[in-house]
C-alpha cells in the first residue's frame, strides 16, 4: 500500500471559513473544572422514574375529586416539567453553536435529562390517576370541564412562552440565560423539598426527593456559571437580569403560588377553579402546600435569590406580592419571557 500523500503544489488549500453560528469546529475546551466535576456526579446519580413503585399508586384509594385533583396539579407542573427537556435542549444546540467550553455543554445535557426524567413522572402519574390526561379525555361534570378548560389555558400560555424562549436564546448573552435557569431551579429545589416532605404517599415522596436532588444540582451548575458570567457586567446587562427576575417570578408562581394578574392570559374564572382543583390535590395527600405556607416558602427562595444577585451589584426587582422591596419593574413582554423549571 502506498502510504505518500499528496502535497499540492504552492501548499494544501486552506478550508474556508465555517458560518457561524455553528457546531463545527468540533473541540473540548475545558475551563471551569468545577463544572466538569458536577458532569461526573450527575452521571453517577442518574435515576430511572420506571423504577418508582408505581404500583403502589392505587386508583381506588382516592375519590373522583382527589384523583382529578392529583391529575390537575401534575398537569400544571407540566406546563413547566414538560417545556424542560426542549428548553435545555434548545440551550444545548446554543451552547454548541456559541463554542462554550466542553463541561458547560454537558451540564446542559445532563439537565436536559434529568428533565426528561421529570417529564417522565408527569405523564407515568397522569396515567396512573386518570386515563387520557391531561387532555385527551371527555369531562363530565362540572368540575371535571373546568379541570379541562383550565388545563387548556395554561397550554395555551406555555405555548406563548415557547415562542419567546426561542427567540430569547439567541437574543441574550449567558448570564442573562442562567440568570433565569438560577431563578427556576431556585424555585424547582424549593417546591419539591416542600412537597417531599409534606406528601402522605411514599411514592409522591421518592419522587419529590429524587427531583429535588436534581434541582438541587442543577442551581449549583447555574451558580457556578454565574461565578464566571457575572464579574464586570455592563448597567444595561445588570437591568435585563433585573428584569428577567420579576418575570421569573410571574411565570414561575402558577405552580409556586399564585399568579399576579396582569400577564398571564387566563378567563376571569380560572383563578377561582384552579383554588377548588388544588384543594382537592391537597386533600388527597399530594403535599400541596396551603396558600401561606407556599407564600413563605417563595420569600425564602426569594431571599436567597436576592443575596446571591446583589453581591454582584445587580438591583433586585419590587416583589409587591410578597410585600417585597425593590425596583419597580412595570411591564413585562411575554416575548422575553426564559420559561424554565
């Protein structure tokens, strides 16, 4: 076999230039060895949702109402658990396309499985509890055509939201990005440590337990890239972040707590139903927390938010709704909404 290459006279060629924004070249930059070690862990800490004792979730021991209760309440979740996977992946493509070193690309990869997991348990519970959720079935009573109407709107918002993630993605730089990751894995980490300990059902409890654990890793991924992404932001960067936290805050308090009114579009019944449809999650030993115990729980989130932020001179917006001082953030586009969970 002849193994002489051929030298071009005058040299080789060189290859044009790629586009950009592009995946290639291909490389394995390595930065941030914090990051790459939280990339090992998340490997090792994977789980499987098939593995829960799904058994042990018995239709038969709750009434209609707990079951359709339980059925609305993962509904809503996955309005923000379902949006994961594609959120993190859509993120995954970007941090390719942008050259971000090798262990920020990962991590995004590792969230967007475990995501995929979370995902997993929304549907496994819907169809565990009630057939044909979230929408794909045919209501009878009263309360069962407002489960569906409301689950309608709130699918009907989540797709408001995904048209603007799309375009956000690409719109802003990384530390506005993981500004708005930090404020939903802030709020994810705190919801499911408060459910897993509130729930009466041991099933809901591993689950609530593992998820958590995941969001727990996914807030440290986030930090860590805010370490490296905040230092030296200019004024208008700091205001977009400032901005982002207020409307992480309206987005993120439909499973949290409540929403303010004003910008998610929902019929004036809505807020009146999802209250009875909650409750009746709430009853059947779900772990949903009551109205003042979950208001606690987001000021507390909130407060580790605000610390984290300000020692980086970044102001922290007025959170009226929880009686929260700050800068008045009067409107908010949903088209610059990061819906993330």
């Amino acid at each position: 076999m002849d193994d002489k290459v051929t030298v071009p006279e005058g040299g080789f060629w060189p290859a044009p230039e790629i586009p950009q924004p592009n995946i290639y070249p291909m490389e394995w930059r390595v930065e941030t060895d914090k990051l790459a070690a939280i990339y090992e862990k998340s490997k090792r800490t994977v789980w499987n949702p098939a593995d829960l004792p799904w058994d042990g979730i018995r239709p038969e021991d709750f009434s209609v109402e707990q079951r359709l209760g339980i059925m609305y309440w993962f509904s809503v979740l996955a309005n923000f658990d379902a949006s994961g996977p594609a959120v993190f992946a859509r993120a995954t493509i970007h941090a390719f396309e942008q050259h971000e070193e090798d262990p920020v690309r990962k991590c995004f990869f590792s969230i967007t499985r475990d995501e995929m997991n979370h995902e997993e348990c929304c549907q496994r519970t819907i169809a565990k509890i009630w057939p044909g959720g979230p929408l794909d079935w045919t209501p009878g009573t009263g309360l069962e055509h407002a489960a569906h109407n409301n689950i309608n709107w709130l699918y009907y918002n989540g797709g408001r939201y995904w048209q603007g993630y799309n375009t956000a993605v690409r719109k802003y730089s990384l530390a506005v990005l993981f500004t708005s990751f930090m404020m939903g894995e802030m709020a994810a980490s705190t919801l499911f440590r408060g459910m897993a300990s509130g729930t009466r059902h041991p099933v809901f409890g591993e689950m609530f337990q593992r998820i958590g654990r995941d969001e727990s890793r996914h807030l440290q991924i986030c930090m860590t890239i805010l370490d490296k992404e905040w230092p030296g932001l200019n004024e208008e960067v700091k205001d977009q972040i400032t901005k982002q936290l207020r409307a992480g805050f309206v987005f993120l308090s439909m499973i949290l707590w409540e929403p303010p009114e004003g910008f998610w579009d929902l019929p004036p019944y809505f807020m009146a139903n999802h209250r009875v449809l909650m409750n009746h999650a709430r009853e059947a030993g779900l772990g949903v927390l009551s109205f003042e115990e979950q208001a606690e729980n987001w000021r507390q989130a909130i407060a580790r938010v605000r610390a984290i932020v300000e020692r980086w001179g970044i102001a922290f917006p007025a959170i009226p709704e929880l009686d929260i001082a700050g800068v008045k953030v009067d409107f908010i586009d949903p088209e610059d909404i990061i819906p993330v969970f």
